[in-house]
C-alpha cells in the first residue's frame, strides 16, 4: 500500500518552519538535507524533520497539507510540541522509514 507523508521541517527549535507533503520521504528528507533543490529549504537551511502525519490517500495527504499551511505559526508550534516536545530530527530516528 501506498503512504503519503504531510511534514513539517525546522531550522531548528522555534526557527523557521516549512510544510511539506511526498509520497517518498526518505528520498525528499535526502534531498532537503544535501540542499538539492534550490529554494526554501536550501536558502533558509530548513532541515530537520520535527513533525509528521501519515496516509493512505494522496488526496486526504493533500488536503491536510493545504490545511496546517493555513494555520497560525503559533498553532504549528503546539503541534510539534505535542508530538516533539524535544524538537528532535525525526528522519535520524532508528528504524523511522520501516
């Protein structure tokens, strides 16, 4: 099956912060991190993988991508605490892509 990723990316704790959505994470998390691709990330070197939600759907991973972009920073902050509370690099995790 099919998974499809919305994240969000850090700079670091309480920095500049990027929302994003692949069907391929451990690819994107390789190519934000090697600045591959110019733009955001690369100029503001956000890349460091501190929230993220999983689906089934592309469709469902796109809507909820179009809605945390929506959202106050403030509102995106709290969502990382709650599920980060140390601002850790998720994509560094043992066994985080299995």
């Amino acid at each position: 099956m099919k998974r499809y990723y919305v994240y969000i990316l850090a700079s670091k704790r309480n920095g500049v912060l990027y929302v994003g959505m692949t069907g391929n994470l451990p690819m994107r998390m390789k190519a934000h991190k090697e600045h591959a691709v110019e733009g955001f990330t690369e100029k503001y070197f956000v890349h460091k993988l501190v929230y993220l939600e999983v689906f089934d759907s592309v469709y469902n991973a796109i809507t909820r991508e179009k809605q945390i972009k929506k959202w106050k920073r403030d509102w995106k902050i709290r969502a990382i605490n709650e599920m980060n509370p140390e601002w850790e690099d998720l994509s560094e995790k043992d066994g985080f892509f299995l």
